[in-house]
C-alpha cells in the first residue's frame, strides 16, 4: 500500500465501508457506478456521517474524496447503523 501523504495516493472505497474525515466517521453508503473496464460511468460517493442530523449525508466525490480514509471497520458508531440508518435511541 502506497504512503497516504503521497499526493497519487488513492484510497478505494465500497459500499459499507466504514470512513474518517477530520476526526468524524461515517459509512459508504453508494459508491461509483464501474463499467467491464472498471472505468466510472456514473455515480457519486455518498457517505452518511455518524451524527444527531438524520439527513447528515454528503457527496464525497472530487476533492474532498481525496481527504477521506478508511476507518477501522471495528469502529462503534453513536447515531447510525452499519447501513447508514438513524439509531433509535
């Protein structure tokens, strides 16, 4: 695996896989959409983050995907479910 402080440095992500920002988490809820080539035709990389805010979900595509690493996917989330959904408290 390549240094995460290399600028070519790119992170994959799928479907429920737990990610961090900036000391938050959260989990992949769509990802891009791969043709035979494993070329993107479509899509964008949905995180819903791990917070009170029921509709706390965010395009991650471009740049700021760049920022995001996967978390340890042992991680206990406070307000979500491993599928994105809101927790009853």
């Amino acid at each position: 695996m390549e240094n995460p402080e290399d600028a070519e440095y790119v992170e994959f992500f799928c479907v429920g896989d737990k990610v961090t920002y900036s000391e938050e988490f959260g989990i992949v809820v769509q990802t891009y959409e791969l043709d035979e080539r494993n070329v993107v035709v479509g899509g964008s990389l949905i995180v819903r983050w791990d917070t009170k805010d029921e509709a706390d979900f965010e395009n991650c595509s471009g740049n700021l995907e760049a920022f995001l690493r996967k978390a340890d996917q042992n991680h206990q989330f406070k307000y979500i479910n491993e599928d994105g959904t809101e927790k009853e408290l």
